[in-house]
C-alpha cells in the first residue's frame, strides 16, 4: 500500500504544465481556475492537519501527497490565469448561476481542528471524500466545457485523481 501511495504521489505531482503565456484564458477556462484555487486552497489547509493529528502512517501518507499535488497544481492556475492578465480570484457571488464555488463548511474544518486520534482519521476521511467528490465534478465540468486544451487537461487528471484519492480513502473508512 505504501508503494501504491507513493506512486500515486509521483504521478499526479509535478505533472502540472507551465502556462502558455501566449493564449488568453477563456472565460469558461478562468471561471474553473479561479473556482479550483480557494477549493485546493481549502483542501491543502485540510491535509495538513493531518501531519500531527493522524493516527493512521496510511494516511497520513496520503494526505503529504495530496498536500504536494495540490500545491503544485495551485501554482500552475495562478501562473495561467497571471499569465492571461485575469484575477486570481472571481467577483463574490460571481459563480452562483452554477452552483457556486464548493467549499467544505468552516465548521467542518474547526471540528477537524479539535480532533486527534482515529476520530479525526474518520471525519478527515469523511470530509475528504465529499470534498474531492466536489474537485472531481468541477474538473468534469470543464473537461468538458473548457476551450484551452492544458486546462483541460489539468481538469481530466484531477478527476482521475481525486476518483482514485476517493476510492483509497473509502478503503481507509472501512477498516476504521
């Protein structure tokens, strides 16, 4: 399993491509970076907290790899949507004719940060699972309504991924 971990660290990590700094984002392609960004934003801040509040060495394997895979894709949409002269973050209410961008409940994340021990590996776990669910329907959206072929490539391998983080995870939940 560990092996596993780190394989899929190595290939969702660092797999990112550097922005074309010659096309202008499409709105469409824009509207998804600047969703994803406070959604890994949230996300990274998550699976950090599993660094000293895990008990499972499983998952908290997990959680450094999706720490560093989100970092690295973080930084690329910032680079593409700098690079195309567009704000890294949308107007407030901007994205509600589509749901919205989707975002754990900072309750959620404060209950997190009052847990240790196999009761914060359930609810990281839990929370995770319905977070990256939202990540893998985003990037499915933009698969298939994005223009710039990169971006949409971005969305397609983090929608593989974040299905594969989803299925490891509901394997962790069910031997806790």
């Amino acid at each position: 399993m560990r092996i596993f971990l780190l394989l899929l660290a190595f290939a969702v990590s660092g797999c990112a491509p550097q922005p074309d700094t010659v096309l202008r984002g499409d709105p469409l392609d824009v509207m998804f970076l600047q969703m994803m960004l406070p959604h890994h934003e949230q996300g990274v801040s998550m699976v950090a907290l599993a660094k000293d509040r895990a008990s499972d060495e499983e998952l908290r394997m997990l959680a450094a790899a999706i720490e560093s895979t989100q970092v690295t894709e973080i930084a690329t949409m910032k680079d593409w949507l700098t690079s195309w002269g567009e704000p890294l973050t949308a107007p407030p209410d901007s994205h509600a004719g589509h749901g919205g961008i989707r975002r754990t409940k900072p309750e959620e994340i404060a209950r997190l940060r009052a847990l240790r021990g196999a009761e914060f590996d359930r609810r990281l776990l839990n929370v995770l699972i319905a977070h990256q669910d939202d990540a893998v329907q985003m990037a499915r959206w933009e698969a298939g309504s994005g223009a710039h072929a990169e971006v949409k490539d971005l969305a397609g391998r983090i929608e593989k991924s974040r299905g594969a983080q989803i299925d490891m995870m509901k394997r962790f939940l069910g031997r806790t």
